[in-house]
C-alpha cells in the first residue's frame, strides 16, 4: 500500500494485491487473480471509492499524466472531486 496524494481534502492509495503462493491454494478453489486498485478518501463528505481493473487503469493513466505535466493542486483535486462522485452515499 502506497500513499499517492494526500492533502486536507483528499488522500489517495495505492494498493498492491499479495502474491498468492502456491502451497496456500486448495486444489478445488476457483483461481483468482490478484486486484490491484487505488482508495480515494473524500475527507471533506467522509466517502471513500475503491478503483480496480478498467477504472484503476484509467485512473494510473491521469496519474502518469500528473507526473509529466506537475498540474496545480486545484487541478488535481477537481479530478478527484469526479472520481470521489461515484461512491455511493
């Protein structure tokens, strides 16, 4: 689990899925694939959204985005304020 972004009104998380060993599988458990996604905390409304597969990739594409652009905090946390809309109340 990572800390991407954190400031007064948003925090970001990126978290890893953990390898799942071998030995740990019982041989009639239906395989599952490891999720990795990012956590986005509202802290101002206390609503959390978790992003994984096409969500979480989009969101890693703003992120890469971000990276080589270094956008203004405002900017970052208009797109934030939109991901945090799709939680639920």
């Amino acid at each position: 689990m990572n800390t991407v972004y954190d400031s007064e009104s948003f925090a970001v998380v990126h978290i890893l899925a953990n390898a799942v060993d071998d030995a740990d599988v019982q041989e009639d458990a239906a395989p599952q694939l490891p999720r990795h996604g990012f956590e986005i905390v509202d802290k101002r409304s206390g609503k959390e959204v978790y992003l994984d597969g096409s969500w979480a990739e989009l969101f890693q594409q703003h992120i890469s985005a971000w990276q080589q652009s270094t956008p203004s905090q405002d900017e970052v946390e208009d797109m934030l304020e939109r991901y945090a809309s799709l939680a639920q109340m």
